[in-house]
C-alpha cells in the first residue's frame, strides 16, 4: 500500500488520472488496502463494493486507454453514506429491517457521481435511519473516531467522516437533516458542507414513499460532500448539484463551484455567535472557535461582531417536524416486525403521541426561526459559531441513547429549518487531541460565498496536514 496515494485529495487524483500519470486501478487497489487495513477498528464502512468497484474501474481504464472523453472525478474513490440508494449494492439504512435490502435505483446524487466517473467504494455506516447524531445502529455497530477510538466519530453520517479521516477514499457523500454532516465533521477533524435545501435533489430517498424510514425528513434533508479540502467539497458539488423533476425542492444553481474559491472576502461582514440562548458550550471549544474567528478578522480582512442571541434553538418543535415528515404508521409496522433490534432512540419517538397542535406549533415555530434568522443576516454576510457544544463524546455511551434529540444538535438544525447553506471547518484541535470545528452559516442560497470564507480560512489556518495516528 502507498501511503502518498492514500493520502492524495481527490482533485490531484483526478488530475493524475486524467494525466495517464496513474491507472485508477492502481488508485482502487491502494484505496481497497486501506480499507482492508484499518476498517475493522474503526466500522468506517459496512459494505464495501470490492466486484463493482473493480468493474467500474476497468471500464474507466479502458475508455482512458482509448483516449474517451472521461468524467471530472474520474477514479476517485468515493464512499456512499447507507441511507443513500445505490443500485445493485445493499443500502441498510443501519437497520434490521433492511439488512439484505439491494436498490433497483440509484439515488440521484450517485448516478451523478457515476456519470462523472467517481469509484464507489462502498456504503458508510450510520445511525438507523439516521435519526441521530451518533454513529451506532444494531445492524453493524458503533463507528469509532480516528483520533481517539474510545470516542464517537459524530452522526449520523459517521462512516463518511471516519473514512474520509483516516484515508479510506478522499470523498465521503453524507447526508444532513440537523447536523449529520457538520458534526461528524467537526468530531473528525475535516470540512463538511450542507448545501442550501434543493441545491442537491433527493430520490428516491426522502422522496419515495414506499420505503418506510428512507422516505422521512423531506422538509430537513440535505445532501453533501466529507472532504479533507474545500477545493474537493467544490468539485463534488460541481458534479451532483442542479434540478431534477425527481425532486420537487430542487433547483439549478449558477456553476461557480470552483471559481468561487478565489473570491474576495475582504470586507465581508461576520456575526460571532459566542452564546445561542441558554445552550452551554465547553470553555475550550469555545475557546478555540473564538481563537479561529480572530484570525479570519486579523489576516482576511473581514469585519467581525459578536452577537448574543438570547432566543434558544427550538430543539422540541425541531423533532415534532422530524416526526410530520416521518411515516409514522409505516414506521410503527416495521419497529413492531424488527423489534426488539430497533434503536432506542427510535421506539422513543414513534411511541410519542403527536397531536395535530404539535404540528401546528412546530410549523408555527419554523416560521419564526426563518424570520429570526433572515433579519439577522440583513446585517451580516455569514454568523459563525460553534459546530458542537462539546468534544465528541465516548462511543460506547451512543448504544444508551435514547432521545432523538441527544447529544443536541442545538447550533447546527436552525440551519436545517431554515434551509441555509451551512459549512463545519476544524477550527483547531483541543488540549486532548480531538478536532473542534467551526460552523459557517450563509445567507439563503449562498453557497458559493461559504464555500469562499471556507477556502480563505484553510489557506490560513490549512488543516488537510494533519492525521490521526491509526
């Protein structure tokens, strides 16, 4: 195994691929060897995709060979999070109920990947249909983080962050419906984006009503890349974005994805958010967060405010609207042929009994968070915060959650309310080794301008160096 092959990003992979610099079945077989390598002391990926993977590989190599127009990912390894549809390779969403489930279909945002000639690697592993922010699920297990095995690597798309970490494919595809992929991101020290709602479509997941536990969160539901750089988060988004009459929230966004990595930020406006009502943020990850907003104000030129909000998340009404977009009797039906071998998070909220004023009080309270937050970025260009309150927590402790809610994704699901484009950034790493990220929040449909601040960020406080000693 190479550990410079492992270790490339996947723009320099396709560039050397499309170079004829290096055969992207050398790349796949590097990639496999790492996988075989650390995978089991991580549970990073729970399928791996060894025959179709080979496939599309050799058919990549042939059209290279032929001097065939290729795609922009071409051999890039890439990882699938396991609520996503991927046709013809198992898709679990980390559940019983599902374990020998194989797609008809691919979900829009892998046939798009394929057409650009990405390498499936294989499906990261979640929590069970993703309705929470760890990474543990009675199907496969507990994802573990890179830099401290004892600890959760975040949810729920914890494989895609884990493997993207340690090497195991330059690109993981996560999903977000409060915070499963900027808090994975954050616990595993990497940059993690949730585009604006219909930047990337979603089918059949979220939007097929025949698969009870992939077709909730339409409303919350986000789809986007883990990467190591913003360059690489860019050149997924080049690819997997634009409207699809699959999706009726979807829409087409200009192609600036790379270009606008060398816009200007000079003078843009910052909001600090220190404090977020009464929510409590660890005095070294708040420490640290402040210390990475400093050296935005102090080396790019941006003007920077700190704002106290003092209105708190509604966490509550947050998971009343998970619950209006959930298929509650269907779900009800497939926890009572899988029981007991459901998550306990899960049994905890489809026993809730939810009144018609729940809903309209959710709906009521989504409302305001969006007319809260489109006033307060009248005066700003971005708010940055905290991705999470804490470090990652300990990974064993996942298996007795029981809430859907825990731990809180207080500072990342207003951004899943609202349908803002949302970033997570390592800001630094604490005194103990753990990554601590930074929360970039844009104006409605800025994602061009986010992913802007972002890569004006990591070309002064880079992060991509750095690897968890696995």
């Amino acid at each position: 195994m190479d550990e410079t092959l492992f270790k490339l990003d996947g723009q320099s992979i396709s560039a050397l691929v499309l170079g004829r610099k290096i055969s992207p079945l050398e790349v796949l077989k590097n990639a496999l060897a790492r996988i075989d390598e650390i995978n089991g002391e991580l549970l990073a990926y729970c399928t791996v995709a060894t025959d179709q993977a080979w496939a599309q590989a050799q058919s990549l190599e042939r059209r290279l060979a032929a001097g065939e127009p290729v795609g922009a990912l071409a051999g890039v390894p890439v990882g699938i999070k396991d609520l996503i549809f991927t046709k013809g390779l198992r898709t679990t969403g980390g559940s019983i109920a599902y374990r020998e489930f194989v797609p008809e279909d691919d979900d829009i945002v892998v046939e798009r990947l394929r057409r650009a000639d990405a390498i499936i690697l294989g499906k990261t592993n979640v929590s069970e249909f993703g309705y929470s922010l760890t990474g543990d699920n009675p199907l496969f297990g507990v994802t573990r983080n890179p830099w401290d095995r004892s600890r959760s690597s975040g949810g729920s798309s914890a494989g895609a962050a884990a493997a993207v970490a340690t090497g195991m494919g330059p690109i993981g595809i996560g999903s977000d419906g409060g915070g499963s992929i900027r808090v994975p991101a954050a616990f595993c020290g990497l940059f993690g984006l949730k585009p604006s709602m219909g930047t990337v479509p979603l089918y059949p997941g979220c939007r097929d009503e025949r698969y009870p536990g992939f077709s909730g969160w339409e409303s919350l539901e986000h789809i986007g890349p883990l990467t190591r750089t913003v360059a690489d988060a860019a050149l997924v988004m080049s690819v997997i974005s634009g409207a699809s009459p699959r999706d009726r929230h979807s829409f087409d966004h200009q192609d600036r994805w790379l270009s606008c990595l060398n816009d200007d930020v000079a003078g843009r406006r910052i909001g600090f958010i220190r404090q977020w009502g009464s929510a409590k943020v660890n005095a070294e990850v708040s420490g640290i967060v402040a210390a990475a907003v400093r050296n935005i104000e102090t080396h790019l030129g941006c003007h920077v405010e700190e704002v106290s909000l003092d209105w708190d998340v509604p966490v509550r009404d947050f998971r009343t609207l998970i619950a209006m977009d959930t298929d509650l009797s269907a779900m009800r039906e497939l926890i009572a042929r899988s029981s007991p071998s459901v998550s306990p998070n899960i049994t905890a909220l489809m026993g809730m009994n939810w009144s018609g004023l729940d809903y309209t009080d959710a709906s009521k309270s989504r409302k305001a968070v969006v007319n809260r937050m489109w006033r307060l970025m009248e005066q700003y260009d971005f708010l940055m915060l905290p991705t999470t309150t804490d470090f990652a927590p300990p990974a064993d402790a996942a298996e007795g959650i029981t809430d859907i809610v825990r731990p809180l994704p207080t500072l990342t699901c207003v951004a899943n309310m609202t349908g803002q484009p949302a970033a997570s950034l390592p800001a630094g790493w604490g005194s103990a080794g753990l990554p601590v990220g930074v929360q970039v929040i844009g104006r409605h449909r800025a994602d061009h301008d986010v992913l802007a601040l972002s890569a004006a960020f990591e070309r002064v406080a880079p992060w991509a160096h750095r690897w968890p000693a696995i």
